[in-house]
C-alpha cells in the first residue's frame, strides 16, 4: 500500500513537470469580436485560434503551453484601451491585435507605458511608421497599398481624375490612405476631384454618398471603408455609372462579394493577401482552419496566424517576456503562411503587394500589366 | 512449534468476527444496491439531460414553423398576384409589424436586383444582390424545396445574429431575414444549477449561450465533440473534458435549420444524485459497523469476562501461587475449564514436589562425588556444578558461574576445540588425560559427555585429579619391574656364573702358566684375552641389560618400531628363560611404527613372554616342561571388533602383537580375573600378582588394549594391540640418530663430582667441537666461573653434589651473571630440586648418563636456541 502510495506520488510529480508544472503562456488577443463589423475581428481570432491550437498539440513552446484570452473592443477605443488593460492585468504576456488602426492607435500608449508587446496583424497605418514602440505589425503600411494603387490606376487604368469616399470611423487609416494616394496620384499627374467622408457609426444614405462622389464626373472611384459599407456604396455607383471602382486592403472579405453582388464585380485593390499568391503551407492551413471552423479563412485570420507565430518563433528562441520585443526584431525574415515577409527594426513590415480584382464574386489575383490593362 | 503460532487475543478475535458477520453482508448488500441503483439513476440523469435537450430542439422547430409558413403564405400571395399593385411593400410591412419575427424582407427578382425590401429603404431598392456567392450564403441550392435556411451571421444592419429565410418562387426569391435573439431566451430560460444549454448553428457556431459574449463574438463549438456529433446529425449524450472538468453534453439537432442544440452539465452535477446515493451507502454501512461495534464489545465482554477470571488464576498458578482461587461461572463450559484445570493444578503440585525431591536427591548425589562435575555450554560457561567444581574454582579465586570454563581449568584450554566439538553434539564422548606442571606435576583424567538437547548444546564433563593414583601406579611399576628381575635373577646368575667361569677359568689357566714360568705363546695369550673379552663382553651386556630395566623414568610415547623392540627382549630372553621353551618371534616385513615408550614396551613385552615361558615351565607341576613360545606381529585395519575395544581413534588400523604359549591353560574364571593387581596363581613367591595388571595399564596408556584367549591344557595368547603411527620420519632409532651430532664451539665449562662421567661428557663435547674445562666441585667451578664468565659459553652442571649442590651452585652462577647458560644433568627429571630449577630459568635438563646424540643436541640448545 505505502509502495504504491509512494509510485502515485512520484507519477503526480513527474506529471506536473512535464505538463502541469510549467505556467502556461497567455496569449491576448483585442479586436472587434462582436457588432456589425466584427466579422474581422473574429476571423483574425479564429487565426490565432488556429495558431495556438498547432502550437499546443505540437508539445507547446518549450514545454509550456498557450492560453488565449480575448477581448472585444466592440469598435470603441474606450472599449479598446479598458480591454486591453484588462488583458495585460489577466497576465497577457503579449497582445494580438487591434485589428483595425484607429483601435490600435487609441491603446498605443497603454503598450507602450505597460512595455506589453502588441503584434498586430492587419493595422496598416502610416502613423505608427519608423517608431521604435511595442507596437509590431506583419502587413506592411497604407502608404505602400495606396502608393501602389495610385501608381497603377494612373499608368495602368489610364485614371486621371478621381473622388474618394472614405470612412471616418477608422480614420487613421482611411485618412492616410486617401492621403498618400492623393500624393502619389497627383505626383504622376492625376487630379483628386471630390473627397466624400461618412462614418459607418453613423446612420447613412448610400445614394447620398455616392451621388456627392460622382457629381464632378470623375473617371473613378476610390472607396476607402469596410467591406460592407464598400459593398453598399458599390449598389449605389452602378446604379448611375460603370465607371471604375477602386477599393482599399480593409474591405477585402467576403461581404464585399456577398452584399456588393454585381456592383462589385471588377472592383480593383491593391492587397498583401492573394489567394492565388500564397506559400505552400497554405493549403494545408487552410484545410485545418476549415475543418476547425466550417469555413474558409479570411485575410485577417491568415494575418493573425502569422502574428501568433512570429511570437512563436521568438518565444521558441528566447521564452523571457520582457525581452520579446528584442527577440521579434532581432530576427527579420519571417515566413508567412501567404508569403514571406520582413520587420525593419521599428517593427514595421514589408511585405509584397498585389493588385486584386472581384471576377464572378471572387478574389482574383491580376497577374501581370498586359492582363491588367485588357 | 507453540512459539511459532502467532499470539491472537479472543476477544479482538470475537469482536473482529462478531464485526465481519455484521458487515460483510450489510457491504456487500449495500455495494449491490449502490451499484444496481447507481445504473439507474445514471440512465434516468442521462435521459432527463436528452429530454431536455430535445425540448429545446422542439421549441426552436415550433418556433421556426411560424415564420415559414408566413413566408410560405407571403410567396404564395405575391406569386399568385393576389396583392394589388403597388401594394406589396405595405403588406411585407404589416408582416413585420404584426409577427414580429422578422428584421426585413426582400423580394429579388429575376434579375437578381431587390426589387421589394420592407421596412422600406431606398438606396436598397435595385441593388444587384443574386450572385452565386450570394445564393451560397442564403442557402438556396436548385429546385423543389419550398423554403430554405441559411446559417447564421451578423446582420450588418442590426449587428445581431441572423438567420435567412428563403422562399423561391418562379423566379423571383422571397428572403426574410430573421434575428435569433428570441431563441437566446429558450437558453436563458433553461436553470440548471451547473449545467446550461446551448445552440450552434450549422457550423458550430454558438447562437445561444447563457454567456452572451459566446454568441455576440459569434465563438465556434465546431472543436467539441458532442457538437460535431450533433452536426452530423447524431443525438446522444457525449462526454468531454473541458478546462479540466468532464462535461456530459446531450445534444440533438433541430430538423431543418442544421441547428445543434446541446445541454451540458457537469458530470458531477449530472450525476450529484449518484454522490448522494453513494455518500449514503457508505454512511449507512459506518453507522451499521460502529453500532455493531458497541453491540459486539458488550456481548463479548459478558463472554470474555470470566475466561479474564480464569486467566488471572492461572496466571497466579503460573507463578506459583497454587493458593487458587478460580472462581465458579455461569457458562457450563467455562464452569468446567474450571474445574479441569483445579484437578490439572493438584496434579502439577504433585508433580513438581516429587521434582523438587528427586532433583534435591541428584543434586546431593552430584554433591558427594569427589570428581569436579561441571554442565558447560556452547560459549564455555559453567551453568550446573558440583560442589568440588565450586571449591576448586574458589582456591584459584575465580568466579564458576562467570568465568569460562577454559579459565577455571586452564589445562583444558589444550582441549578447548574437541570440547565444544564434544559440546555441539559432534563427538559423543571426549576423554583424556592431561598433565600440569605446577611445582609438583599432577595429572588430570577428563571425562566430557555430550549432553546436547534440541537446541540446547552443551556438555557434562567430569574432571579427576589423578597425580595420586598416576605415582602410585609408577610405584606399582617400578615393584613390579624388579619383581621380574628377581623373576629373571635365577637365570641371569646362571649365565653370569657362565661367563666369570670363563674369566676365572681363562685367568687361572694363565695365573697357572706365570707361576710355572711356562711360556705363553703369544697366540694362546692373544686366544685367552679373547675369550676374557667376550665373557667380559657378554657380562657387561647382561648387566646393561638389568639396568634398563630397573631404571626408573619418564613415560615418554615416541614412534618405535616394534620389531626392533621385540628383537631386544627376545635377547633377553635367549639368556633367562628356561632353555627348554623354544622362542619363536615372527617379526613384520615392514617397520611396525606405533607410538610408545620403548622400555615400557620391552617391560610388556619381557612380562608376556615370562609368563608364556612359566606357563610351560615351573607351572607344569609333574609334566616334563617345555614347549614353543611364539611372538607374531600384524597389522590389521580398524574393524567393528577394534571400534569396540580400541579408543576408537586410529583410522590407520592397529598392530597387533600377540604373545602366545603351548602351556598350561587357564580356566575361564582365571582368564577374567587375569588383569586384576595381586591376582596370581602362581605358588606363593613366585609371582606378586602384578605383571599383567601393569601391562593393562601400560597398554591402556598408549591407547591400546589387550586381548587374552586361553584353553586349559592348550596354552594362552595374549593379543596386544597398538594403533599405527604413521610418523616414521620421527622414528628416533638409536642406530640412526647416533649419526647426527649437532656441532658448536667455544667454552664450555663442566661442573660434576664423579670423575668417569666428567671425562666422558668432556671427550664428547670435544668430539662435538667446543673446548671442554672440568672442575670436581662446585666450590671451583663458581670460581673458575668468576673467572672466565666472559669466554665461557655454556655451564654442564651435575645436580647432586656434596658440599655445594648443584642447586647452589647455579644461583651462585646466576649472581655472578644473570644471563648465564646452564645444562643442569640429573638422573631423575621428576625430582623436586630439578623441577624448581627448571622454572628458575634453566633451559635445559639431560638425564644421566647422557648419549653423544643427546648431550649434543641439549648443549646446542643451551648455547644456541
């Protein structure tokens, strides 16, 4: 009896050393989980989902596991920076997310002061660029999409004068995309004719909109907002006119398709994510995403799956928390599960961009300029 | 064997017993019942757990049927034209007003466009919607369904979680979009106390959980097993483990809608009845065991009681106290144990009062005997002892019943490995004889006698001091020896007067031939010296002869071959026995090696042979004497006959040495009388009686013994036998050993009074090769030593001396120098004055007349050991 008292017990503790013994990590992740636009925010969740589930089966990160906790941020920065204290005080040793820039640039500061890594994966905004913060992204800046976009509307679709409409409600974004696009289009030669803001907190008329948009007969029009209200202002545009539509990264998903319908067929973006650009493990990411989830991933669940491994593969190098930042910037090649990608030394990315355009309600990638300009 | 069972106290084995009877059937009924209900109320929990999930599923289908049949209704009226122109938007609105299940509806038309959409918005009206993505999303796939489901999502307008309700008709499709919220509250209604319900659409994600965050954040369940059963249509009750808890989740889905609904609880609190049930099982069996507990100590204790009493009794009679008193019990049983055990007490007293005698008697006998008899065990110590055991231990002022037994008699230590061989039960029986030398040498006849018992080893040993008895059988000896040269005189006078007649007769021829002045040719002369020498010769021989065997000395057992010794008392014989028995000695072929004092031997040997030769001679009263006497010698092996009579030691056999006579016989009564001392039938003077009875002894002494068979009439053989010494290497033959002398040198100075032995010892130590001073008296020689202490090496000095004795003259030596070297010569070693010497710290002792061999070994030990 005493023996196999004393066997249970030496089981127990070699149990706990191996699987309870170690504290596992927590993951945090913030983005805007519920409400009309959540559908990015739990697709980038349901990538990390993915992530942390591969890695824990795997034996976790030098025998410890990840833990996630979520917070919503509900489109709030209020809801935003309560959030992710709430995080860092739950012991999250780093913090995924926002997913959309005017979030993260409302709880840059709570990161910074609380010295909390923050990886975002979709936050492309100019105005964290060339900053030595906690603040680290795996897609590359607005400034690259919307300076790539100009260029090709003007060489490629022979634009020359063209009106925005743009969203107020993620304006550090949208803002710094019409501005850099204004900049490069107008460098080249292009006029901006009208610059339409609305704000999709707000209740809106989509014809109102549209029609300010295209009272000054511009060639194009560029729609900076989420896939719904881009979707949305789409109908209206091709109820008056077939003139061409160009769209930002933030509404590629498939509300755009969906609710867009016909009017968003041949709308033209610029995006880091091709699905006919990707690594050879995506198929295989893809296929353990769907069966976990009874669908396709989403861009944002792609880039969320790359920020959880970036901190993976830090982790796995050095497990200190408090060195993570060094450790994420000390290596700066990546491999992503859409293509391989860089972070400078301010943690900002660099990363390939393609021109994408809506054929048949799909994503298609545009091949080359000859394809482009037929 | 008794002290191998385990001890076990009855009333712990009553109560344990009265304890098992009470619980074993009450635990096994109860393990029975708790396992047989346990069944049971899992089935019923598990059941109750479906049924609930069941009704959930039961409501959300009763809850869906409604609005599909007003889009069904909705479809069938805009299809059949039955709505006036312009009329249909007012009607989709009165439906969303007056039901209140849907958000919205739409009508798209045939060319995929919204063409209806209520509550009324403008900017929707015409939007190009029906794609194929589109078609996915709500669900429609080809024809003959009436109405279609779409899974869930976020409806941008509302943000909440909606689902699409589609109806196809020609070509147009009728989608109402209907917000889930309401099916929340089936969720919220449900109160479990641990467990709680929920529903995921038809891709595992939650659409109603009691934690509402689940479903704004629209989380997926698509990972639970239960949940994955539930979407591929199963229903059951599954288990899974989450955060380190089991859950039991009853899930079901809901026809149609691809639904799942599932009712998780805790498998603690599923099962808690089960707790209950088991909590009361065992509680029910404690109580039962602690009642039956205190039940049992009572009634056994009414049992026990007066077996207490009776085992107090006789735990009193166990110790002695035979004034019992058992007192009388109630139970027939006990009663009589009592009463037996009163009879068993009287016969015990009994007994032990008759021990008490005879033991007092033995000890008393044990007391009487004048031998030391002491009980010793394995670790040597005395443990039982008589009373001179006690006396001899008090003289030496030691302590018999602590110190060991080696200690007390020292002279046994010797002995020490054959007595605890004797005391573990190896040997049976031990005996010897063994000698002290203290200031006068006592001997001690040891007797030890196995007496080991089961695990008890010890051992009786009697000790006898026999030195008394060892002198006087010297003196019985030494009587008896010159009773064989009285015996041998007539003879020997006979031969001596033989040889002077030839000196005398030879002398008075020559004395004649000088007084004539007749000449005498020098080879007459030379022939009558001749003649002189021989008869002198033999005189001198017959003489020696006489000395050997009266000297008095030493018993000392060295290897000696019997032929050898045979031959000399047949030369003996040649000249003392009656010339008309014939001698006819056999001897071996080989050497007969036994261990013996030579001249003991020669003296059995020379006692046989003049009885053999009365009994054909001065014992034939009328008959004409004469006869044979022979003498034969054989080994034979150690047989059952030699274990019998022998010591029982020789494994190497023994020789046999039988003395036999053609004479007159003895009766029977004469033959078993034969060895007794003073036993004779010879006429009186002619025999002391002693001559066999010294052989028995002299044989005995060498661990032999003696054998006689005798026919009146026929003659006698006496069979001597004597185990084999196989150690002929130590055979100390005279013609052999006088070969090594052992050479030294230096000066050694000789101290004797008698001129012939001084000149003697003087030539043999020269001829040894030291350099030889005399002096005649000890006077001189304690000076000549003052002298030359420094070149003298050796001192031989003669015991008895007038004016200054040999014992004064060493102490004197030893003054002049403490170190000195001294070879005291005695003609008796067992002398008081020599033996006192000996332990003042003279090396060594030569017995006189000393051999060359010997002196010169004594003088090279003296000098050089």
């Amino acid at each position: 009896m005493k023996e196999l008292l004393k066997y249970s017990i030496v089981i127990v503790l070699i149990f706990n050393l191996y699987c309870g013994g170690k504290e596992p990590v927590k993951i945090g992740f913030a983005g805007s989980l519920s409400g009309k636009f959540s559908d990015f925010g739990t697709d980038g969740r349901d990538g990390v989902i993915s992530a942390i589930e591969k890695i824990n089966s795997e034996g976790g990160i030098n025998g410890r596991k990840l833990e996630l906790l979520t917070s919503d941020d509900k489109g709030s920065a209020e809801a935003a920076r309560k959030g992710d204290i709430d995080l860092i005080d739950r012991g999250a040793a780093v913090i995924i997310g926002h997913m959309t820039s005017s979030m993260t640039m409302a709880v840059a500061d709570i990161v910074n002061e609380k010295k909390v890594v923050m990886v975002s994966p979709t936050v492309s905004t100019d105005l964290l660029n060339d900053i030595d913060d906690y603040i680290i992204r795996v897609v590359s800046s607005t400034k690259v999409e919307s300076l790539t976009l100009a260029e090709k509307v003007y060489d490629l679709y022979k634009i020359r004068s063209i009106s925005f409409i743009y969203d107020l409600s993620n304006r550090d974004y949208t803002e710094s995309w019409v501005k850099n696009f204004k900049a490069a289009f107008s460098k080249k030669g292009g006029r901006s004719i009208e610059t339409i803001s609305f704000s999709s907190l707000d209740t809106m008329q989509y014809s109102k909109i549209a029609e300010d948009a295209l009272r000054k007969g511009p060639d194009a029009v560029a729609v900076v907002a989420n896939s719904q209200d881009t979707a949305l202002i789409c109908q209206q545009i091709r109820k008056k006119t077939r003139i061409p539509i160009f769209a930002c990264a933030w509404s590629q998903t498939k509300d755009l398709i969906i609710q867009g319908g016909g009017s968003v067929e041949g709308v033209i973006l610029s995006h880091q994510f091709s699905k006919d650009n990707v690594s050879e493990d995506y198929p295989e990411f893809k296929k353990s995403f769907t069966r976990r989830f009874n669908r396709e991933p989403e861009f944002p669940a792609v880039f969320s799956y790359n920020a959880m491994m970036v901190i993976a593969d830090a982790l796995k190098r050095d497990d200190n928390i408090s060195n993570l930042k060094k450790t994420i910037l000390e290596k700066r090649e990546y491999k992503g599960i859409h293509s391989n990608f860089k972070i400078n030394e301010y943690g900002d990315a660099i990363t390939e961009f393609h021109l994408i355009s809506i054929k048949e309600g799909k994503f298609v990638g545009i091949p080359n300029k000859e394809e482009a300009v037929k | 064997m008794e002290s191998q069972i385990k001890k076990k106290q009855l009333s712990k084995i009553l109560s344990l017993h009265f304890i098992a009877i009470i619980i074993i059937p009450i635990s096994v009924a109860g393990l029975f019942l708790y396992f047989f209900f346990s069944e049971s109320i899992r089935k019923e929990a598990v059941y109750r757990n479906m049924l609930l999930a069941e009704s959930i599923a039961g409501e959300i289908e009763r809850f869906m049927i409604e609005p599909l049949k007003i889009l069904q209704h909705i479809s069938h009226n805009v299809e059949k034209g039955n709505l006036k122109q312009g009329a249909v938007n007012s009607y989709l609105e009165t439906v969303i007003s007056d039901y209140n299940y849907f958000e919205s509806i739409e009508i798209i038309n045939s060319a995929g466009k919204i063409e209806y959409i209520a509550p009324y918005n403008r900017d929707f009206i015409g939007n190009s919607v029906m794609t194929e993505e589109y078609r996915k999303f709500i669900n429609i796939s080809g024809e003959g369904k009436q109405v279609y489901i779409s899974p869930t999502f976020i409806s941008f307008q509302t943000g909440k979680t909606t689902i699409a309700i589609s109806s196809v008709f020609g070509s147009n499709v009728l989608i109402g979009f209907m917000n889930l919220g309401s099916i929340q509250n089936i969720v919220d209604r449900l109160t479990l106390k641990k467990g709680f319900a929920v529903i995921t659409d038809r891709n595992g994600i939650v659409i109603a959980h009691p934690d509402i965050r689940m479903v704004n954040e629209r989380v997926s369940y698509n990972h639970l097993q239960p949940v994955q059963k539930g979407l591929k249509g199963l229903s059951g009750t599954y288990y899974y483990n989450d955060n380190a808890t089991d859950y039991a989740a009853s899930v079901t889905n809901v026809s149609d809608t691809g639904m799942v609904v599932a009712v998780v609880q805790p498998v603690q609190a599923i099962f808690s009845m089960l707790k209950t049930v088991r909590i009361l099982s065992f509680m029910g069996i404690i109580i039962i065991t602690i009642t039956s507990f205190f039940i049992g100590k009572v009634i056994i204790q009414r049992i026990i009681k007066p077996i207490q009493a009776l085992v107090q009794s006789t735990q009193n009679v166990a110790d002695g106290d035979y004034s019992y008193n058992i007192e009388d019990s109630s139970y027939t049983e006990i009663s009589e144990i009592s009463h037996n055990f009163i009879k068993m007490i009287d016969a015990v007293q009994k007994r032990e009062f008759d021990l008490k005698k005879t033991r007092n008697y033995l000890q008393a006998l044990f007391n009487a005997q004048s031998s030391i008899l002491v009980s010793v065990n394995r670790e040597g110590t005395i443990d039982q002892y008589n009373k001179a055991a006690l006396e001899f231990a008090y003289k030496q002022g030691l302590l018999i019943e602590i110190d060991p037994i080696w200690k007390i008699f020292p002279f046994l230590a010797e002995y020490k490995e054959k007595i605890i061989e004797t005391i573990s039960g190896i040997n049976e029986i031990l005996s010897f004889e063994t000698t002290v030398l203290e200031y006068y040498t006592r001997y001690y006849s040891v007797f030890c006698y196995s007496a080991a018992f089961e695990n008890e080893k010890r051992a009786l040993i009697r000790i006898d001091d026999i030195s008394e008895l060892k002198s006087r059988e010297e003196q019985l000896v030494q009587i008896q020896k010159m009773d064989t040269i009285g015996t041998l005189a007539g003879g020997l006078a006979h031969d001596f007067n033989n040889v002077l007649g030839g000196i005398v007769g030879t002398v008075s021829i020559l004395e004649y031939r000088i007084k004539q002045n007749k000449p005498v040719e020098p080879e007459k002369l030379n022939y009558h010296v001749n003649i002189m020498k021989e008869a002198g010769g033999r005189a001198s021989k017959i003489i020696q002869q006489l000395l050997t065997l009266s000297r008095k000395h030493d018993s000392v057992l060295e290897p000696a071959d019997l032929n050898l010794i045979i031959r000399r008392v047949m030369d003996i014989c040649e000249t003392t026995i009656d010339k008309s028995v014939a001698l006819e000695p056999q001897y071996s072929d080989t050497p007969a090696i036994v261990k013996a004092d030579r001249q003991q031997m020669e003296q059995v040997i020379l006692n046989l042979c003049v009885n053999a030769a009365h009994a054909m001679t001065i014992m034939r009263k009328d008959e004409k004497w004469g006869g044979e006497l022979s003498i034969a010698l054989e080994k034979i092996s150690q047989d059952t006959f030699i274990t019998i009579n022998g010591s029982g030691d020789s494994a190497s056999g023994y020789w046999r040495l039988s003395v036999a006579d053609t004479g007159v016989g003895m009766k029977k009564e004469v033959v078993e009388r034969i060895f007794d001392p003073f036993f004779t039938t010879k006429e009186i003077g002619k025999g002391t009686g002693l001559g066999l009875a010294m052989v028995y002894n002299i044989i005995r002494n060498h661990n032999g013994f003696v054998k006689v068979y005798s026919e009146e009439g026929a003659g006698s053989i006496f069979h001597v036998y004597l185990p084999v010494s196989g150690d002929e290497s130590a055979l100390s033959d005279t013609a052999a050993s006088e070969l090594f002398i052992k050479h030294g040198e230096g000066l050694v100075l000789v101290i004797d009074d008698e001129q012939v032995l001084r000149n003697i010892v003087k030539d043999m130590l020269e001829e040894c090769g030291y350099s030889v001073v005399t002096c005649q008296s000890g006077t001189e020689g304690v000076e000549y030593f003052s002298i030359h202490r420094n070149t003298i090496k050796a001192v031989f000095l003669d015991m008895s001396m007038p004016v200054m004795s040999g014992r004064e003259v060493y102490y004197k030596l030893l003054e002049i120098d403490p170190d000195v070297k001294v070879l005291l010569a005695s003609g008796f070693k067992h002398d008081a004055r020599v033996e006192e010497l000996l332990s003042a710290g003279i090396k060594s002792f030569i017995q006189k007349p000393p051999t060359l061999q010997k002196l010169s070994e004594e003088i090279y030990k003296t000098i050089y050991e």
